[in-house]
C-alpha cells in the first residue's frame, strides 16, 4: 500500500505540472485511471507509448470504457519506473 501511494502521489506531482491530462478518482485497488487527449483510440495510443516510449499501460476499453481518451496505469510498479513511464507519457502526449 505505501508503493500505492507514494505512486499516486507521483502521478499527482507529474499531473500539476502539465495541462492535458487528468486523473479519475481512484476507487480502491492498485490503478489509477487517467483521462488524456483522444488524439487516436486508446488501443492505437498504448500501442503507441509501447512501441514508440516502452510504456505499458491498458486501453480504457479493457476497463469497460466506451470512449476513447482513457488510459490505466499500474500504481504497484516499482516506483523508479512508474515515475519514469509517467513522464514518458506525459511527454508523448505534449
């Protein structure tokens, strides 16, 4: 739990500093849901971040969002590379 929320905390850090994206309210669990630009689907936009950055994050839709610009991070990797994959794709996304 405390790698939870060092993480979220890191994700909040990294949100403050830029404008495009957000966060859903985290519910519980070890995701957090971020709201981002709908520049292509969400798959096409993991794909992306996986080819392009070495970023892995799940297509909202594989949480039964029905719009794109959703993309769901792991908040239990460790906290080096969870704070590095943010800012990967925060700048992808800029």
């Amino acid at each position: 739990m405390s790698r939870v929320r060092r993480n979220l905390a890191e994700l909040d850090r990294q949100l403050a500093e830029q404008k495009n994206c957000s966060r859903l309210e985290v519910e519980g669990g070890w995701y957090g849901v971020l709201r981002v630009p709908a520049m292509r689907s969400d798959e096409d936009l993991a794909l992306a971040l996986l080819n392009e950055k070495g970023v892995y994050v799940h297509p909202g839709h594989f949480y039964d969002f029905t719009a794109d610009g959703f993309l769901v991070v792991s908040l239990i990797t460790p906290e080096r590379t969870f704070a590095e994959g943010i800012r990967r794709i925060f700048a992808f996304l800029q």
